[in-house]
C-alpha cells in the first residue's frame, strides 16, 4: 500500500473542505424539498385560497423553509462564501421565508 508523503496537515485539511462540501450539498437539498412542500401545498390551494384551518399547517412550512434557509446561509458563510443574495435568486426563496429565517421555531399555541 503507498504511503500519503503529504503533510499531516494538508491531509486534514482536505478532509474538511470535502465534509464542507458535503454539507453544502445536504443544506442545499434541505432547503429544495422544505420550498418544493411549501409550493405543493401552494398548489392544492391556489383556486381556493388556504382556508383558515390550514394557515397554521402553512405558517409551519414556511417555518421550516425559513430554517432550512438559515441552516444552509449559514454553511456557506461558515465555508467563506458571504453572499447570499444568489441563494435567494437561485432556489427562488419567497420573501415570507426569507422574513422568517433564524427565527426560533414558534410554539404550538395552547388552548
């Protein structure tokens, strides 16, 4: 078996830019499939509105996209990469989730 002659260093430091770069890609997915539920859900209601007793399942998709997006801003700012007005035009974020992004997940209201 050849031996890696890199420094131990260099080895390290590919291993944490290849996890990044995973990670990126989770975060990434993460966020496309909490805006697609949230466009679904759009969809099954766009003729007739979303009636009253289905704001809140709505409130919490948006919620959930809203973190997903913070997760993923997150990640890139963590990997050097600032600017993410091209997350916003790229996955088409809705600037209700945008609104809620890092937000603390909201509490089911008791009755």
């Amino acid at each position: 078996m050849p031996r890696d002659l890199r420094p131990p260093v260099d080895i390290l430091h590919y291993e944490i830019v290849q996890e990044q770069a995973s990670a990126l890609g989770r975060m990434g997915r993460a966020l496309e499939q909490s805006l697609t539920r949230l466009r679904e859900f759009d969809a099954a209601h766009a003729a007739s509105g979303v009636p009253a007793s289905l704001q809140p399942a709505r409130r919490r998709l948006v919620h959930e996209a809203g973190h997903a997006l913070w997760m993923f801003v997150v990640q890139r700012e963590a990997s050097g990469l600032r600017d993410s007005r091209h997350i916003m035009r790229t996955y088409n974020v809705p600037g209700e989730v945008q609104r809620c992004m890092g937000l603390p997940p909201s509490k089911p209201v008791s009755k």
